[in-house]
C-alpha cells in the first residue's frame, strides 16, 4: 500500500512538473544601447531639439509626420494631409484614438498648444524662429503678438489647420522635424519644468522616458500606447552619453554599447582592419564651424573675422588630422541638401601662403600686430576630437599674430554662452532639420533668435524671404546661394568641415539604414 502511495505521489508530481514544463518560459526584453557624444541639456523638444538631444527626444515623440529609415518625411500622428491650391493652407487629419503615453487622449489642439508653446517668448525656445512661416510666428516671437494669434487651429479633435504667411516649399519637411513634437500640456501645467522628469514626464512616441541617472544612462521603454507599437521590436533603450570617444570606442568593443555615433578619428585605420562590418560612414546635413560674436569689439570688424576666416588651413584639418572622410568646408551649407550644389568661396582657390600673407594685412588694417596683438578666448566642448582642432586652428592662427587662449567647457556650458553670447569666438556645429538648404540659412536671419553671431544683413533677410515666392527649383537655388554668398562675405562664422556620419554598428543590429538625415531612430532597429 505504502508503495503504491509513493508511486501514485511520483506520477502526480511528474504531471505537475510537465504542466509547468508546457507554459512557455517569459522572453528575454529586447534591449538596446546606444551611445551619444554628451549629457543632453534637456529632453524637452520646445528646448533641446536642434542639440545633442536630438536622437533621445526623436524615440520618445511623433510628430504629424516624422524622419522614416532613410529620413524621408512619413505619416506619423498624422494619417493624411492637404494643401491648399495657394500652398499656404495646410490641413492635417489625425489618425483615430491617439494617446499619450499615460493613457490620456491626444487631440488636435495639443499640437496647436505645442506650436504656440514653440513661438511664445514666456517659453525661453530658441527654436521659435525656425517656424516663421506660419502666420504671425515672426511678430509673435518678437513679443509683438500674443501666441494664441499663431495661424495654427483646431476646429476638431482630428483636424490641425495652419495657415501660412506665403507658400513654403518645405514646410512637409519642416513639420515632420523634432521640433515640431506635440508636448502634454496636462502636465506641463502642472508640474513646469520638472515634467521631464522620469516618472513624470509624458510622450507620444515608440517608448517613454523610464529612469535617468545624470552622467550615466537615459533609459526609455516602449510605449504600448503609441499608434505604431505592434512594429516596435525593442521594449528598451539606453542612451549612454560618452564624451570621451576613446571610452566610447572601448564599450563598443567590450559589447556594452550596440551603436556609437562617433569615434577617436585616429583609430579608424584599427577599425577598417579589424571590425570593418561595423564601420558606417555617410554623408550628412551638417557642418562643423566657428562662431565669432560680432556684438563685441574687435569681432564687430569684418576684417579681423576674414582675418581668422583666412588662415584657417583647412585641409591639415580634414585631410591629415581628422582623416576621416569628412571635407574641407570654406562655405556654411552642406551640398548634401536637396536641390543646392553648394557656394564656391574665393579663397578656396588661394594657395594658403597667400591667405596667410592677406590675413596679416587685414590685421594690421584693423589696428592689430607685433606690439599689439589680437587676443581672444576659443572655446569649444570638452572632447578629445574637438581638443585636437581647436589646438590646430590656435597655432594656425598664432602664424599670423593672433593669441587665442583654449577654453573646454562642457557641452551644457558652452551651449549656454553661444546662446547668450557670452564668448569671443565658439566651437559650433548644426544638423539640419529638414532637407532644404532653407533650414541652415534661416538661422542667421536678423530676427532669429538662433542667430548665434548676432549679424543683421537687410539683404540676406529679403533674399531669403523671396526663396520661398519661387516654385522652379532652380532658380530657388540660385537665389539661396546668393544668399550664402551674402552672408558669408560678412565672414560670421568660421566654416571648418562638412560633417560625416562616423558611427559604429553592432552586426547584432538589425533595420539600420546609413542615411544623410541622421542616425536611424530606434524604432526601426531590432537586435539578434
């Protein structure tokens, strides 16, 4: 009896144990580490797109349209869209039943509120400029219009309405830019600057903000409540920002980092020959400069910012430096853009000798040499690539009699003084937002309050003011180009290089699409 008891307790156990054997074990989350160049100053789109943020804010937000794999502009919160035989009526139809990631309803007036946030001065935006377009933004930013008179409406909860000042050819590419991300005005109105915090903050796209440690990670989880999340592969995220880049290179290589956005520029013969299936490099919308601030004497004089413009050898800086595709930059826009070919400055035809020699009497014309010579402070963000060209364009410049004094900051830091002008000449790059030359122009419009250098060219504003009247390609182009040319003989900024996308890519990742638009969103991506 007592073994047959014994007997009947194996079999219940071994029926019990294959009931558990049958339910299948919980999956392994999909994870993804990224790496970026530095802490972002803020993972508010109104505040921090158009910055290093960029790619974080671009995985929590959908805008009406957003940057597909390849960067073109797709359907995103928007489903469909028409424009008015006049182009400057814009009509966009929301797609059915959109939520924050908290559950609460989107509507079509949470976009109208972000684009008034966007514009209105109370925000402390700089981006505001960039949607000039639509009406009364311009007055409005100005502080000469209240931001409810933005030409941007809701007559529905599905339906978003702007209105432009004249026909604009890219404005499609405009609205599907991070900066144009719909924001929660529930709790941005309740808890102000503190809603980006984790466990506060609230988005609308494929993952939400779940923890972020300063200095060490931002993770991010995928949103069920985002329109798309049946094609969201990743349940998370981590942004890892790295300043350093040979750390950077080093967590790749040590597999704690899937995805890095740059790299020591002296390594990439070690890379082509030991793990060149990782290596992407591909053209991109953006540019590596030097700001000078003209509010301020002796910067105020186009000769001494010719001067420095001059002697700048900027193929010792791409070619035998950097060595790493990037191109000699003597002008602002890329010629990667859609449609611009891209200015040809005169000096690029000078031997550099002779820049040299033009940039000493141009000095001395201004009242600067031997027994008095031009100082200024050169500062730039703390990174070891951006230590090895400040300390390059310091000696070149020390050639013809200038003393620049080297100050590294962090990004956070420097990008504070380039905004309120508080420096003498400043590292700066910028990636375009959209695809039109348009979107690296506009910034020095006079009343841009991205207009880093401070300069006011009546000219250039009007020329880039017609751009937009004209509908053949390629007279738009030439009048851009005019404009370019405008602005760049005024010599405000300091072009250096065309920038490359230089990232490393684990084989582990899949959906990656090299793209002159940016790096690929983690949306598309998925690992093995």
């Amino acid at each position: 009896m007592q073994v047959k008891s014994v007997r009947l307790l194996q079999l219940a156990v071994l029926a019990v144990a294959g009931c558990f054997a049958s339910v299948p074990a919980a999956a392994e989350p999909m994870v993804l580490h990224r790496g970026t160049a530095a802490e972002p100053p803020s993972l508010d789109p109104t505040l921090a797109s158009g910055t290093l943020a960029s790619p974080v804010i671009g995985d929590m937000f959908s805008s009406l349209l957003v940057k597909g794999p390849d960067s073109r502009p797709i359907a995103a919160s928007a489903e469909s869209w028409t424009i008015s035989d006049d182009g400057k009526i814009y009509t966009f139809n929301l797609r059915e039943g959109l939520l924050w990631s908290d559950g609460k309803p989107l509507t079509a007036e949470d976009f109208a509120y972000s684009y008034r946030r966007i514009v209105d001065p109370a925000s402390a935006s700089r981006l505001g400029g960039v949607f000039y377009p639509i009406k009364n933004a311009r007055a409005i930013v100005a502080g000469d219009k209240p931001a409810e008179t933005l030409g941007v409406s809701a007559p529905d909860d599905r339906t978003l309405v702007f209105e432009l000042e004249q026909r604009t050819p890219y404005f499609l590419e405009l609205i599907g830019n991070l900066q144009a991300a719909p924001v929660p005005r529930h709790v941005i109105e309740e808890h102000g600057q503190a809603w980006t915090k984790p466990g506060t903050m609230v988005s609308n796209g494929p993952f939400y903000l779940a923890e972020r440690i300063p200095q060490s990670y931002i993770k991010l989880a995928k949103n069920p409540n985002f329109f798309a999340a049946d094609s969201v592969a990743l349940d998370e995220v981590y942004w890892h920002p790295t300043q350093d880049l040979a750390t950077s290179l080093n967590r790749f290589r040590a597999g704690e980092l899937d995805i890095v956005l740059n790299f020591p520029p002296d390594q990439i013969d070690w890379i082509k020959k030991n793990i060149p299936e990782t290596l992407h490099i591909t053209a991109n919308l953006g540019s590596y400069f030097l700001v000078v601030n003209t509010r301020k004497p002796p910067f105020d004089d186009v000769r001494v910012r010719r001067a420095l413009y001059l002697a700048i050898d900027r193929e010792a800086i791409t070619d035998r430096l950097l060595r790493t595709g990037v191109r000699p930059a003597y002008s602002f826009v890329t010629p990667e853009f859609q449609n611009y070919s891209g200015l040809e400055m005169p000096e690029r035809s000078m031997p550099f000798p002779e820049r040299q020699r033009l940039a000493r009497q141009l000095l001395a014309d201004a009242g600067f040499g031997p027994s008095n010579p031009l100082k200024l402070d050169l500062s730039y963000d703390t990174q070891q690539e951006n230590r090895k060209i400040m300390v390059a364009i310091s000696a070149m410049w020390r050639a013809i009699g200038v003393q620049a004094t080297l100050t590294d900051m962090e990004f956070r830091a420097l990008f504070r003084n380039i905004r309120t002008g508080s420096f003498d000449v400043g590292r700066w790059f910028y990636v375009a937002s959209y695809n039109d030359a348009f979107s690296f122009l506009q910034l020095f419009l006079s009343d841009n309050p991205n207009n880093w250098p401070g300069v006011n060219i009546p000219e250039y504003d009007e020329l880039l003011a017609q751009s937009n009247l004209i509908t053949d390609a390629a007279e738009r182009e030439a009048m851009l180009m005019e404009a370019e040319r405008v602005l760049m003989e005024q010599y405000p900024l300091l072009p250096i290089s065309f920038y490359v996308g230089r990232r490393l890519v684990s084989p582990r990742v899949e959906g990656w699409v090299d793209s002159a638009g940016g790096p690929t969103q983690s949306r598309f991506l998925s690992v093995n």
